[in-house]
C-alpha cells in the first residue's frame, strides 16, 4: 500500500515555538488562493510543468489544511456535544 503523501508549504510552517507573522500568513493565503483560482480556470493546465507541480503543491496544502481544520472543528464539536446536558428531544 502507498504512503500518504501531502503537500508541503513552499515557507516553514509555524509551531506553537515558532509563530510565522501576520505577512507570512497572509503569504501562504494568498499563495494557496492563487492556486485555486488558477485551478478554477483550468484551461490547458500543464501539471507537469512550468507553474502546474507548484500550483498543484499549493492546491493540495490547501486542501490538507483545510481538512485538518475540519477534524479540529468536529472534535470541539464532540466534546461540547459530549458535555451539553441531554434534553431528551
């Protein structure tokens, strides 16, 4: 079976030790909406060369971050579900 793999920032990603600032954030923002935006012009798009394998990396750090926020929000989901007293309807 294959590994997972999934796309990394083209800039160091932040830990609790090491916060990017606001411009780097805003950075890797905008260089993932880009990708998206490029993707959703999808006309003639070469994945394999030119800016296609660094939109493509983007795209899927996107998509990456985005479910990870997800699983975030459906555990905060379940513990406040988990913790609200039941009311019977």
């Amino acid at each position: 079976m294959a590994t997972k793999t999934i796309a990394r920032p083209t800039t160091p990603v932040a830990s609790e030790d090491n916060a990017q600032d606001a411009a780097d954030l805003l950075e890797n923002t905008l260089s993932q909406l880009e990708a998206l935006l490029w993707v959703c012009h999808g006309e003639d798009i070469d994945w394999c060369s030119g800016d296609g394998p660094r939109r493509l990396d983007n795209l899927l750090w996107l998509a990456a971050e985005l479910a990870s926020k997800a699983g975030e929000l459906f555990q905060m989901s379940e513990k406040a579900r988990r913790r609200a007293p039941d009311t019977g309807i």
